[in-house]
C-alpha cells in the first residue's frame, strides 16, 4: 500500500513538472509571437507533438487558463507586495499602479496574449463556401479575459476591506471600488501601452490624482495593516 502510495505521489509530481517545463515553452513562444503564438508553434517549442499538448491542456483554452493563472498569480504577489510597503497611503496607491504598468510594460507580448485575440485566421471550405475559421484560432480570448480581470478585481477588494474602514456598506464599497480601480488600470494601462502618449511616471501621477479623492480621507481599521 505504502509503496503504491509512493509510486502515485511520484507520478503526480513527475505530471506537475512537466506541465511546468511546458508552460515555460508556451511563455518563451508568447514572448515571440504575442497573441498569434500558436499550438504547433508552443508544441514544436517544448519538444512534443501537438496531441501531446492537448492531452495535458484540452485545448487553447486550457492552456490559456493554465497561463492566466500563473502570471495572475504573480502579478498579485507584487501588487499585495506594493500595498504592504513601509510608506504613506498615496505613496502605496501610486506604487501599486506602477508595479502594473510596469508588468505590462515588461511583458508587453504576454499582456496581449492574455489580453487581446490574435487577427482571425480562416481556412478554406471549399466548393467555393466562404471561408471559415480555424478552430484553434477561433479561440475567443476576450471571453477567457474577463475572469482574469474579475479574479484582480475580488482580490483588491478584499485588500481594500482589509485595509480601510469604509463604513457599514464597507464589504459592497470595497468590491465597487476594487473592480472600479482593476478596470481602470487595465484600460488606461491598454491605452497607455499602445499609443504611449505620456511617460509611466507621468501616468502613475495622473491616475494617483484620480484615485486620491474620497481614498484619502477615510480612516484605516482598528489593529489593521492600514492602507
């Protein structure tokens, strides 16, 4: 019994690293091509056939999940990081949309993977029919997207009502105020990156301006951290 157990808790770790090594492919082809990296493209990169890579992802969409979450993951790990730091309220504020920006300046092509769906692409279907699109690439990334956006909506939420005490509404305030913020990060940060009108320091500037109304004003909770 022992041994089996042994033998299954090494397969599942074996299972774990490779899934790993294969999501390390898929970053390194995403930071190549960006939205329109590929199935066979991230297949051909980690060494395995495309078969193979469905049987550990299910498809486009399961590999994009799988991706979503791992950047996610780390990128709110340095936004809790930024929050927490020894440093007054504004300062915080400020670094936390800067620790965005930066992320997505960094990682431009990852961003637009995440974010943005590749250009259709169609293939011919014949006896003069008008095209019809490849099923890889009629993978929708803006339906993928809005879970990513929501799941770091409900996570500044709850830092939010950790951190400041917003009254007998707090819980429903919190949630308004952390997707409002999310929301506004991510299309000012779009904007920002496409057309870079302005340096990150400038937009940091601007949209601390923006947040630093009401935030500035309410009281941190008693025994909290404090925002």
């Amino acid at each position: 019994m022992e041994t089996t157990r042994h033998a299954t808790d090494q397969d599942r770790s074996a299972a774990e690293q490779r899934r790993r090594e294969l999501l390390e492919a898929a970053d390194r082809v995403v930071l190549r091509d960006g939205p329109g990296a590929s199935m066979n493209a991230i297949a051909a990169e980690a060494g395995i056939t495309k078969p193979i890579l469905y049987r550990h992802f299910g498809d486009k969409g399961g590999l994009y999940r799988a991706l979503a979450q791992r950047h996610t993951d780390a990128l709110l790990e340095a936004l809790r990081a930024a929050l927490d730091a020894p440093a007054d309220r504004r300062e915080r504020v400020a670094a936390t949309l800067d620790t965005y920006l930066a992320a997505i300046e960094a990682r431009p092509q990852v961003y637009r993977f995440l974010m943005h769906p590749a250009e259709p692409v169609t293939t011919p279907a014949g006896n003069g029919a008008a095209s019809a699109p490849a099923a890889e690439t009629g993978f929708d990334v803006g339906r993928h997207s809005a879970p990513l956006l929501r799941r770091l909506g409900e996570e500044l939420a709850q830092v939010i009502g950790e951190r400041v005490d917003l009254g007998p509404d707090g819980t429903r305030l919190a949630r308004v105020w952390g997707h409002g913020i999310v929301g506004m990060m991510h299309a000012a940060g779009d904007w920002w990156l496409g057309d870079r009108p302005c340096s990150r320091a400038e937009l940091v500037d601007d949209l601390t301006d923006l947040l630093w109304g009401r935030l500035a004003t309410v009281g941190d909770r008693d025994g909290g951290p404090g925002f």
